[in-house]
C-alpha cells in the first residue's frame, strides 16, 4: 500500500514536470473539469486577466444543450496562454477545481 502511494507522488511530480517543460507551441488552453452551469462569459471573465482572449468556447451536448464540463480559450498570444495555464490551472471557477493543459489539434 505504501509504494502504491510513493508511486503516485512520483507520477504527480513527473506530470508537474513534464507541464512545466513542454514547449509552449500553442495561443489555446483545454479547461477541464468545468462545472455544468459554468458559460462562455464565465469562463471569459476568469481567463481574461490574463491576457487577451481571440475565443472561448465551452463545449455542450448537441440533444440537450447541456454543458460537457470543458471547453477551451484561444488567447492572442503564446506568452499570455502560458501564464493562464500557470496561474490557473487547479483553481476554484464555480464551485470546481478546474485543469488547464495546452490543447492538442486532434
């Protein structure tokens, strides 16, 4: 039970890692982990001190109109996605504890 735990600290600090060394490649951040009521101006508003922001886009059932619990924001610069993603990332936006990664074209 003990190294199960001594692995997952290993893990989280290879992940913590491995954020802080990729190459900053890209001006759009996936958020994750959104709360259903969280909207596109919510998401603005939090993001928006950061830098300036091209797009915001939270990602919702096509039936149902419901948010999926993420989205992304396309800011104008690399610079300014970057410091989003550090400052951001973990952080309390509506009740919930959102992650923050560099989105992947895919």
């Amino acid at each position: 039970m003990r190294a199960f735990g001594g692995g997952v600290r290993i893990w989280q600090s290879f992940l913590q890692a491995r954020k802080l060394s990729v190459r900053h490649s890209s001006s759009k951040l996936f958020v994750g982990g959104l709360s259903y009521d969280t909207n596109e101006t919510v998401l603005k508003d939090a993001f928006g001190q950061h830098g300036d922001i091209i797009e915001v886009k939270v990602i919702c059932d096509h039936k149902s109109g419901r948010s999926k619990g993420y989205g992304f924001v396309q800011f104008t610069s690399e610079t300014a996605a970057s410091k989003a993603l550090q400052e951001m990332d973990s952080q309390l936006l509506d009740g919930r504890n959102i992650r923050v990664h560099f989105a992947h074209k895919g």
